[in-house]
C-alpha cells in the first residue's frame, strides 16, 4: 500500500468541481484508492462519498492506493493535487 497526504488549498474546500475532477483520475487506475480526513473514509472513485467528507480549506486528506498499479496511481494524485491545488 502507498499513500501521500495533502492539505487542501482552496478556499472553498473540495468543492464539486475539483472533486469531479479528482474522482475521474483516480478512475483510471485499477488499485483500490481511498480517502480520508479525520475519521472519515471516502473511496476516491466516487463523487457523492468525496463530496459527504466536506472537506474544507487547511483540512489534511490522507490518500491511500493499494493494487497493482498503486506506484502509479499515487505518483499521479499527488501531482494532480499539487499542479491544480484542490
């Protein structure tokens, strides 16, 4: 299992919009990919369970990635929300 945290930047939190778009890259990958923040789990393919952990700005989300593309998948989250901060 690979994971990486990252502390959300936007003033609106992860609003739908980058939540959509965060959501459609982790569909790309076979590896089973989960979000958390606090107590709260989201798997990372699914809209409405992203948008349910109201995640707001200074909020540290947790990903996890685990399969066989979970080098890949987590290398690519990262990046994705360090080029456009979510």
């Amino acid at each position: 299992m690979k994971s990486f945290e990252y502390t959300i930047q936007d003033e609106l939190g992860l609003h739908v919009r980058p939540a959509g778009k965060l959501v459609k890259q982790a569909s790309h990958f076979d590896s089973n990919i989960m979000l958390y923040k606090g107590g709260q789990s989201a798997d990372c393919k699914r809209l409405i369970a992203v948008m349910a952990l109201a995640a707001k700005q200074r909020d540290i989300l947790r990903f996890t990635a685990e399969g066989g593309d979970e080098d890949t998948a987590c290398e690519t989250l990262e990046n994705f929300c360090r080029s456009s901060p979510l």
